[in-house]
C-alpha cells in the first residue's frame, strides 16, 4: 500500500488550489483557536482523477471498514444498512499546526450529516507526534504510512489530532454516513 500512499500525496501536491479549514470556533466555543492545515477535496468535477490515481487505496479501505463493522457488530447495531461514503479529503498539517482540541464528529452545525464513523488513512510516517489520540481510551495511533484508524463519530470517542513535531503528516480522511446526504 506504499505506493497507493505516495500517490496520494503526489495527487495533493500537484493541486494549484487548497482549502484552508472550516474555523471551527463559532461550532466547537474552541476560544480562538482555528484548525491549521491544508486540504484537497473530491468533488464532481475531479473525481476520475481521483478514482484512477487512488482506486486501490479506497478499495483497502472498504476492505477494512467491512471487516471492522462486521467483528465489531457495528453491522447488526445499525440493522445492516448501508453506510455511504461521504466527501474524500486529503489534509497536510505541518509541524505545530493541526487542530488539537478535544472533539468528536457529532457537534453543532453537522446536524443533517448523520456520520455514522470517522476513519483517517494515514499517508506517511510521522517519527514525533502526529498521533490521533482518544481521550476516554487512552489512545493513541501513530501514522504509519498505509495505517488505517476507524472509529465511532459520537461519544465517547472524544478526539484530537497531535500535531507533528517534525515533519509533515498527510491523511486521506472522511466519515461515513447512515444515510445518504
């Protein structure tokens, strides 16, 4: 899955426009504090170039979610109905910047998105920091290039994102949904 990694950041690298992140503040009462990183977006408009450059990458990623709803009952919780995939994004946070508060995925203005699970692949190594780190379970997962990490959107998985210390971090996150949106 290395390669599937490096072709996923090439593809970020490549793009002449970036989104800078929602301020979340006016959401999360976060007290000044405004997410720092880069993202690059699927959308209608480029998602062939998406799917040719990173087929195999989201292909493994079905895989894993599959397997993770299936062992952890998720499937049967939620009456085996399907889950959609939501919009694809590439995030890069350089070192010391990130969004490192306390969080999770149902909050305040995501009322008619009902996320269902997050999931981060991580696209490359991070030697110090960089974790995503669980509070209630004492958590963290370190970004090892091809790693996946999925998780429950709601309570009590309440998480952040550890900046990186050196280095940069690149991650293929999303969410998916209980229903399509």
């Amino acid at each position: 899955m290395d390669e599937e990694c490096d072709k996923a950041i090439k593809l970020f690298e490549e793009q002449d426009r970036f989104h800078n992140t929602l301020n979340r503040k006016k959401f999360e009462n976060s007290d000044g504090l405004r997410k720092k990183d880069t993202q690059f977006f699927a959308h209608a408009k480029n998602i062939d170039t998406w799917w040719t450059n990173l087929r195999t990458l989201i292909v493994n990623f079905e895989i894993a979610f599959n397997h993770y709803i299936t062992t952890t009952g998720a499937d049967a919780v939620f009456n085996h109905e399907p889950f959609h995939y939501t919009q694809l994004k590439i995030q890069k946070t350089l070192p010391g910047e990130g969004y490192h508060v306390w969080h999770t995925e149902h909050h305040v203005g995501f009322e008619t998105e009902p996320r269902a699970f997050a999931y981060s692949i991580y696209l490359n190594d991070v030697e110090d920091g960089g974790e995503t780190e669980f509070l209630n379970q004492s958590t963290r997962v370190k970004p090892k290039k091809g790693r996946i990490a999925i998780w429950p959107a709601g309570f009590p998985y309440v998480h952040r994102g550890n900046p990186p210390l050196k280095g940069e971090k690149y991650i293929l996150t999303s969410w998916m949904l209980l229903r399509s949106v």
